[in-house]
C-alpha cells in the first residue's frame, strides 16, 4: 500500500472518530449529565449514545459527498460546551476531557490534511511532468513529436531574421514491407535506428521530429546558405542505406526526402511543411531514394489535376455532362441514317468542353464505367425518340477500356435495352482497337455476350493500333469505322491508290459495314463515293450537336424529302 493512501485510510478514521467525539459532546446533557445526578438505569442513557452511533454513520456518508458536513457536529459541540460553561460556572471533568479529545482530534486531521495535500501536489507534479513528456516526445524512438516540430518551427520562423529555415520532410520507402514480411518487431527497430541515424547527422540546434508511422521530419534553423539543407538531406538518405542487421535478417533503409524553404518571418509553418509534402511526392514520383526541393511549377500542375478531379466528380454527380451527337450520313444522298452520340462537359466556369479535355483523367480516377452507362442511357432514351419517324435510324456509342473490362457491361446494357426499348439490332457500341487488344480473349468473350444481346460492334479508327487480319477474325464485328488521318491522305485523283482503299478492300472481304470518319470537304465525299463506302461522318456533313438541333435537322430533311 502506497505511503498516500495509508494517509487516506487514517484520515478516514480520524474524521469517523471527530464526528463521533462531537456527537457524544451534543449528547452528553441528555446521557451522561443524568448519570452523575444519581439516575443509573441503563435505558435511559443507552438510547441517546445509539442514536449519537446512528448519527456517526449517517453524517459520515453525507462528507463523502459534501465534505464541510463532517465539521458541523465539530461547530455545534463547541457552542454546546460555551453554553454548560457560562451556564454552569464551569465544565465537567469527563466534558472537558470530550472536548480536549475533539479539539486534538481536528488538530491531527489538519496536519494529517496537510501531509496528504503535499502528497497529492507531489503526485500532481510527477504526473504534469510525465504528460507534458508524452504531449511532446514520441514514445518508440525517443524523437520529438508533430507538436514538438511545430512548436519548434514557430520559434525558429518568428525568430530567423534574414536568415533561412528549412524543412527536410523523409518517408521510408517500403516500410509496409518490411512490417508484413518480417512482422513489427522489425519494424519498430528499423524506426529506432532511423531516429539514431538522423540525429547523428544535424546540428545540435536543428529539430528531429517523428510525425507518425514512418515519416520523419528535421528542421534546420537560421541557415545563411540553402544548399546546407541539399547537404544534410542528401547525408542523410545515404547513411540511411548503411545495412541494418535485425536478428537473422539484414535490411537496407531507404528513403526519399523533400525539402522545402522559407526566408524570414514571412511564412507559415502549416504552408512550409505542406511545400515539404509536396517534394517529398515528387520524389516519390521520380523514382524514389531522392531528394527533393520544393517545385511551385510541379506544385501547380498538381493542385490543377486535384481540382480536376474533384471538379470532375462534381459534375457527375451534379449532372453537367451533356450527349451532342454527330450525324452518320449515306454517301449516296448525303442524309442522316444514323448519329454518334459524343459527351460534353457544361464547365461552370470553362464552358462546354470536349472528351479530349477530361476524358482521359475521367479514365484514370475510375469514373468511365459509371459516365459510360450514363451517356449510353441518355442517348438510347433519345433515339427512341427520332425512331418513332425514323424506323432505321442508327445510334453509335462509345465503350471505354474500363467498361469493356466491367463484368457487369452486359447487364447494364441488357437493363437499359429494356427500359428504354430501343431495337437492339439500331445500337452499335463502338471501340477502339488497343482498347480490344488490352485482352484479346477477354474482349472477344465480352463483346460476343454483347451480341448475344442483338447489339452491333464497331471496330473505331480502324488501322492505327495494332491491326491484323487476325483480329478482325477474332473478334465479332460488325463495322469498321476508317480513321480520318486515311481520310485526309486519300489522292485527289480518282486512279490513285490510298490506304482507305485498302481498308475497304478488307472490309468487304471480312463482310463489315465500312464507315469513313473526318470527312471535311466534298472532294473527300466524291473520292468515298467513288471507293463505294456508303457511310461516312465529318464536318463536311455536320459538326456534334445537341438533341433539339440534332431534331431540327432531321425534320429539315424530312420536309426536303
């Protein structure tokens, strides 16, 4: 038992006795006064000292919830003793003694108070002193904590004058490994010998700081030269490599470090260790095992892509894409027999934009699956509508890489087939050779579910991938639509050979329907029609419109018609 709470466990006892004497003291007129005038019969007396035990118990609780409660019966004796003075002329032997006894018993409480407070204070202090120890120190590697790094860079910012302050911000590459193949035992040691390694190579005024998990940061103060802090990052990341053996198993530390630089007091630390995070991901970037400084060039780019990003999830989610669609005319009469419906992006603040300015981020943050279904659901809604006048009318949609590697694209198409009843032989769903060519086996077992569906495929800008006779016949195609760069290469005259031609030629052989793309003059249409191609788009014909643009020119055609 502690030397305090043998303190406690008397004091307790002291304070039971004090309200006891004090009890005993009110009681006495009533007991013991009638005792010493000559009445000896035990219940009278017996009943008033039970009650005073009663009463003992009673008040006992009620400190433990309000502490003053104790010294009542302490006060109230007191004046009770005055009264049977100035009464009586002076005190009982027996009385006296009480009240000697009660004034003795407060008086070793108080010192007894007294000790316990300065244990408590003592205990207090050791105990401020270990919580301010663990508020700034990290408990594995005996380094600074963030609190400490930041407390320590607001200090050496507000007092660097002209001179610099620089941060070293260091990651260790591959510590998830070294925990999952080896276990944490290994890894806490290679965070120990790391934190030895770093305070052996910086000043004695600079800060090493562990900010959680296996990042690091130094903080170098009052520099009057910036290429110190390339010296002390470099030193650091090549004694790093120095091996470390744990037990059996001999590991390597690597890591990569960014740095970032502030001259002055006109800086921030939040912002100076965000510039360190921001090189310490370029050089994650470049390879690893490098240091960085901080890039404000790279640093934009990568903001810009983040608000890309973010803008691009926004606009899915807010619903500011829109379909424009481009007409497929029949060379023979130069009317639309079809459209390929294209997305747009209506940019609050950029305005209408075309695929080529975010599709292929779309692509890479893996939102094509679900803008894909979205854009096929939008236009088959809308072609069922210009099919009520137009019994043939085609629609062409565009399947991404990520759709075509989706297990659920044949459902998906299958369920909006259904609610929107378009006739499944007037879709065509178009991609790109190197998106087939990904996986060939799987593509050719997608699209053939696809088929199983009454769907048509269309192979796009056939012949600048990776084309081969053999895909052609691997996978179940429909069409074939001719890149515009064949398009524009075709000879002017009419005996020349192009590579149009050619693939013409293999359509036919192959029984696809040809479709020539990027027609922008009537020379191209004439040497098309002349090639027997019978399909063909381009700006020649119409640029991509919207849906009520997009009617409008249907209805005009049908008048001419």
């Amino acid at each position: 038992m502690s030397s305090s709470k043998a303190l406690d466990r008397v004091r307790r006892g002291i304070d039971e006795a004090m309200i006891f004497a004090s009890l005993m003291v009110l009681a006495w007129p009533l007991a013991f006064g009638r005792l010493t005038a000559g009445h000896h019969r035990v219940p009278e007396w017996l009943l008033p000292v039970g009650i005073v035990v009663v009463l003992s118990g009673v008040i006992s609780k009620l400190a433990d919830r309000w502490p003053l409660a104790q010294y009542a019966p302490v006060g109230a004796a007191v004046v009770m003793a005055a009264l049977l003075n100035a009464g009586e002329g002076g005190a009982e032997t027996a009385l006296t003694w009480l009240i000697i006894v009660v004034a003795g018993t407060i008086l070793v409480r108080q010192f007894l108070g007294a000790r316990t407070n300065q244990g408590l204070m003592r205990d207090l202090t050791r105990q401020r002193a270990q919580l301010a120890r663990q508020a700034f120190r990290d408990p594995l590697t005996g380094l600074g904590n963030r609190a400490m790094f930041m407390d320590h860079a607001h200090d050496a910012l507000a007092d660097a004058d002209d001179t610099m302050t620089a941060v070293i911000l260091l990651d260790l590459d591959g510590f998830k490994g070294v925990n999952d193949t080896y276990g944490h035992a290994a890894g806490d040691e290679l965070l120990r010998v790391t934190a030895e390694r770093l305070n052996a190579n910086v000043r004695a005024n600079d800060t090493v700081s562990r900010l959680g998990g296996d990042e690091f940061v130094v903080l170098l103060p009052r520099l009057t030269d910036d290429q110190i802090a390339d010296t002390v990052a470099n030193r650091i990341l090549r004694d790093l490599l120095q091996p470390l053996v744990f037990g059996e198993t001999v590991l390597t530390i690597r890591a990569s470090a960014g740095l970032a630089f502030a001259r002055g007091r006109d800086h921030d630390v939040d912002a100076l260790l965000r510039e360190a995070d921001a090189a310490l991901y370029q050089a994650k970037d470049d390879g690893k095992g490098v240091a960085r400084r901080f890039d404000p060039a790279r640093f934009a780019a990568a903001e810009q892509r983040r608000q890309d990003e973010d803008d691009l999830r926004t606009a899915l989610a807010e619903h500011q894409f829109e379909v424009h669609y481009q007409p497929i005319v029949d060379l023979a009469g130069e009317h639309t027999v079809g459209v390929e419906a294209l997305i747009r992006w209506r940019h609050p603040l950029r305005g209408l934009l075309a695929p080529a300015a975010f599709l292929d981020l779309a692509e890479e943050i893996g939102l094509m699956p679900e803008l894909g279904i979205w854009v096929l659901d939008q236009a088959c809604t809308q072609a069922v509508e210009w099919q009520r006048d137009n019994p043939t009318f085609e629609l062409n949609v565009n399947l991404s890489a990520a759709q075509l590697a989706s297990p659920h694209l044949p459902e998906d198409v299958r369920a909006i087939l259904t609610r929107t009843g378009i006739p499944p032989h007037l879709l065509v769903l178009e991609l790109t050779e190197s998106t087939a060519l990904t996986d060939l086996t799987e593509s050719a077992r997608i699209l053939s579910t696809l088929k199983t569906l009454g769907v048509r495929i269309a192979l796009d800008d056939f012949g600048t991938g990776f084309s081969s006779l053999s895909h052609l016949g691997t996978l179940p195609v429909d069409v074939v639509k001719i890149d515009r760069s064949f398009v524009q290469a075709m000879p002017s005259t009419p005996t020349g050979t192009s590579v149009a031609e050619a693939v013409l030629q293999i359509a036919r052989t192959f029984g696809l329907s040809p479709v020539a793309e990027g027609v922008e003059d009537a020379a191209q249409a004439a040497r098309l029609r002349d090639l027997d191609c019978a399909q063909a788009q381009g700006y020649h014909f119409a640029r991509p419109m919207p849906a009520p643009a997009l009617t409008a020119l249907l209805l005009q055609q049908s008048a001419v018609a």
